[in-house]
C-alpha cells in the first residue's frame, strides 16, 4: 500500500487481497494444522504444508502491519513472545543487552529469570535518559512512550549513537502504534510491539509482532519462531486484521478523549502528578511533537494512595478497572498491585472511544467523591 495515502486509506486497505468477484473483502480465517501437500512434490508445491510455519491468513495480517510499520513483518502469539523472541535469537553468552529501567515490567523480569543464566549481561537506563556509552552492547531495546510512565526518547539519535558503538536497536511500539511513530523510519533495526492493546483495540485477542528491514535478522526471527512455536492462532490474526481497519478512527478518538481528560485532570486538587506527552506542560511534549505522529490515549496520573484509587473506581461509572490498555472502552490500571516501580495510587488510564464529555464528567465526578466534596 502505497505511504502516500493518508493513515485512514492505509489501514483500510492494509493487507487487502486483490478484489476477486464473489470473494469477501477480507478473506475469512483458514483453520489447517496439516495441509493437503502435492504427493510427489511434496511442500515444494505449494506455499503452505504446515500450521506452525504456514498460514495465509497470518501471512495477510504480517502483510497489514508491515505495511504500516514500513518493513518486514512476522506475527507472535504474544508481545511477549515477540519480544523474547528478539531477545533470545540475538544475544549470546557475554553480550550486554540494555533495557528500558521504566518500561514494561515483564521484560525486565525475563531478562532476571532467563537472560542472567544464559550469560547475558542486563544493564537498565531510564527512557528520558541519561544513557551510558553504548560501547560493548550488542543490543538497545528503547521503549517510547513508555509503559507505564509514558516518558519518551529520542530514537533517531539513540539510534544513530548506537549504531556508531556497532549496537542493534529495537523499539517497542507497543504504545504509540505504527500511526503514531515509524521507528524503522528514524533508524531502529527492528520495531517490536504488542497487538493486544491499542493496534487491534477491542481487547478480545492477545498478539505481538517484530518488523524489520534486515533480511538476516528476519530470517533469524523466522527461524527462531518456527522451531519455538510462539504463533497467533488463525482467528486471532483473522480478528486482528478486521481490528486493524479502523486503527486510525479508534486513535483519534482516544487521542482527542486523552486530551480532554488530561486537561480536566491537571485541574483537579485530586490529582498530584500527571503525565501526557500531548499536554504542553509535560517534560516529554517537545519532542513528542517531533518525533510522534500522534499522541496515545493513554494517561498516568497520581492520587494520594491505594485507597483513593479504590474509591475512585467505585465512584466512576465509564472507567473500568482493568490492565492492558488502548481499547475501545476506557479503562484504569492501578500499576503498583502489578508490581511496577511506581507509587501505590499511580493510575493507568487508557482512553477509550466513548464521547469526551461523557468521560471528563464521569472522571471529574468520580475524582470529586475521593475527596468527598461531591
Ligand atoms: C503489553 C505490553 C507488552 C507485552 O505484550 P503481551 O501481548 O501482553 O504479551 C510489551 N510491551 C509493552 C509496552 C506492553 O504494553
């Protein structure tokens, strides 16, 4: 799909077979373990012998994502897996590998449980930085926005010092979405991502995909997959390539929904921290502004403690308490109870798609009842 086209005709028709007449727009989810193989020729014949390597339905969802993404896809049964994957086909005993100190937390705890026993030296650093030289890392793995504090870094620069060091980078896009940041396009090697959250949106699949530009690395990730298994089912890539069509619609609904609510949260005596890239008061505004192609739906803020979360949730009757974020309906996370290095009333806040005055009069509602002034 041509990168002319604005972001709404891209996701629409991203992946899209050639019209056929009598045939649906999206062709429905093929479901084989095994398929038939030519007798003689064997898996030579066709393009498709086996589930774990081979699926039309998956391959027209890694056809949708690349596109937007601007490279080569292969799709996950998880972000994790995605993640882990990359991890795991790149680093050798004695490599060092950095990790964002602030990002999402599951990563961190693999890299304690697996990647320290395989010989694989950790080291942290925050997004918004200071970053150490990059001398004798073999691979940077950015996050930005981050999970869950939504801090940004500058990923062409990190990139371009990383790459002088001989470093590989990967960013995960979870957050932002190939329509609001191209990593590929300001110099990462490979993009990683979560789908689960705001690229299928309708928080009823989990999925995760890397892309990249380098055929020796999407070939190792190929490989990695096929002999580890980590693949989406048909239907969840089926769903997810349904979901994909109205990405563009969801996000600016949720972005302009963010927007609305992090104004009237910056108002509220409630609140006593609040961070939203797209707010001009936020340390991370300006170079959201340049680097991003829109601002998430989600946004973090503090109450005073657990229990003023508590209340705030029972008070509220449009936020739904729930992890994971970017769906079509607003919800909240409380990040402490997940373990999160975090304050115990810092709150998640992912922006759905419902009417902005709907939720900034039920948020401020709900906010009055913790302070019991309303
Ligand atoms: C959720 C998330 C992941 C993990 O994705 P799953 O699909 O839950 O495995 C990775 N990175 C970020 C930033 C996430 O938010």
């Amino acid at each position: 799909m041509s990168t002319a086209y604005g972001d709404g005709t891209r996701a629409v028709h991203a992946g899209l077979p050639e019209p056929v007449p009598g045939e649906p727009f999206l062709p429905g989810p093929v479901f084989a373990a095994p398929y038939h193989l030519d007798p003689v020729a064997g898996p030579a014949a066709a393009p498709d012998g086996y589930g774990r390597s081979d699926n039309p339905t998956r391959r027209r969802l890694e056809d949708a994502i690349g596109s937007l993404e601007g490279g080569s896809c292969l799709t996950f049964a998880s972000g994790q897996a995605a993640i882990t994957g990359l991890l795991l086909a790149v680093l050798r005993p004695g490599d060092t590998v950095l990790l964002p100190a602030d990002g999402y937390y599951a990563v961190r705890a693999f890299a304690r449980s697996t990647l320290d026993r395989l010989g694989v030296s950790v080291r942290l650093a925050p997004t918004a930085g200071p970053y150490p030289p990059f001398d004798g890392v073999r691979l940077v793995l950015l996050e930005t926005p981050a999970n869950p504090g939504l801090d940004v870094c500058d990923l062409a620069a990190l990139a371009e010092a990383a790459h002088a060091a001989g470093a590989l980078v990967a960013v995960d896009n979870t957050t932002a979405t190939p329509l609001g940041q191209r990593p590929l396009d300001l110099g990462a090697d490979v993009v990683l991502a979560s789908g689960t959250k705001a690229l299928t949106g309708h928080s009823d699949l989990l999925l995760g995909y890397a892309a990249t530009r380098d055929a020796a690395l999407l070939e190792a990730l190929r490989t990695w997959r096929n002999q580890t298994g980590g693949i989406p089912g048909p239907f969840e890539a089926w769903l997810a390539h349904r979901s994909l069509a109205t990405l563009d619609l969801r996000l600016a609904r949720q972005s302009a929904n963010a927007a609305a609510v992090a104004a009237a949260l910056a108002q509220h005596p409630e609140v006593t921290r609040l961070r939203w890239p797209g707010l001009p008061s936020d340390p991370a505004y300006p170079l959201a502004q340049r680097q991003m192609r829109r601002i998430p739906g989600v946004v973090s803020f503090e109450l005073r403690s657990a229990e003023h979360v508590a209340r705030f949730l029972a008070a509220s009757r449009l936020v739904a308490a729930a992890t994971s974020f970017g769906g079509l309906h607003t919800t909240a996370d409380r990040r402490a109870q997940w373990g999160d290095d975090v304050s115990e009333g810092f709150l998640r806040l992912s922006c759905g798609c419902e009417d902005a005055a709907d939720l900034v009069a039920d948020i401020g509602g709900a906010l009055d009842k913790v302070s019991g002034t309303g």
